[in-house]
C-alpha cells in the first residue's frame, strides 16, 4: 500500500511539473506587444516602463542623422513619437510594419532600444544571375 502512495505521488509530482512547464513557464517567454492606441490608454501608468510598441512606420515621419533615428508608430487611431540612438534595419523604412522595445519617456516619447522589422516569411533564392539587391527592391515595392 505504501508503495502504491509512493507512486502516485511521484506521478502527480511530475504531471504537475510538467503542467507548470507547459502552460506557466511558457507564458513567461511568449512575446506580447501593445499598439499605440493600448500605450496610450495606460496614460502616466505606462511611463518608465519597459514594453514592446507595435505599429507601421507612418508616412512622412522618418527622419534619421547619424546619432538617431526619429520616427511615428501608428495604428488605426493613434501615432507615437519614437526616438533611437541605434542603427536602423536594412528594411526599415516608412509605411512598414515594426516593433519597438524601449519605455515611453516623460516628455510623451518613446525611447526605443531596439528596432526590428516585420518582414514576409517567404523565402525565395535569387534567380540566375539576379543580385540580392535587385530582390530586396522588389520586396520594397510590394
């Protein structure tokens, strides 16, 4: 009888670990971001704190130097002002989706230190005799 609690406590010890891995621990490494319209509505809640910001670069608001890069984030109802002092994606450009990690600042600006790029997940090798650069032209236009 012994013996018998022995294992099933074993069983459920290890049905429970397994479970806590499975749903509790992956809900640790999932990535969320919120919109700008979701950074907003967190109003001074959302200063200071670190989150990822996701959007489309707006039309008309990229403007990069050599120490940054200045930019909106946009969704359907709101743009937030983004600010960084990293070097920019190959791909990043206006009207195309991007995340932002960084913490939204005092003065309303977003303090991104990391920029990335939504980009398709098709892959398809260059043709014969084509460069990769006439490729990425192409994904540039659609």
């Amino acid at each position: 009888m012994k013996k018998k609690i022995l294992i099933l406590l074993g069983v459920v010890l290890i049905a429970g670990g397994l479970a806590y891995t499975l749903w509790g621990g992956l809900e640790q490494n999932l990535v969320y971001f919120v919109t700008p319209t979701e950074l907003i509505q967190k109003g001074d809640a959302a200063i200071g704190n670190p989150v990822r910001l996701g959007g489309v670069v707006a039309e008309g608001s990229l403007h990069v130097t050599e120490s940054e890069v200045n930019f909106q984030i946009a969704d359907d109802h709101h743009r937030v002002s983004v600010v960084s002092h990293v070097t920019p994606p190959q791909m990043f450009q206006e009207g195309i989706g991007a995340v932002v990690e960084g913490a939204l600042q005092k003065d309303k600006k977003f303090l991104a230190e990391r920029l990335m790029v939504k980009h398709g997940n098709e892959y398809r090798p260059p043709e014969e005799g084509k460069m990769p650069q006439q490729i990425y032209q192409q994904l540039l236009k659609k």
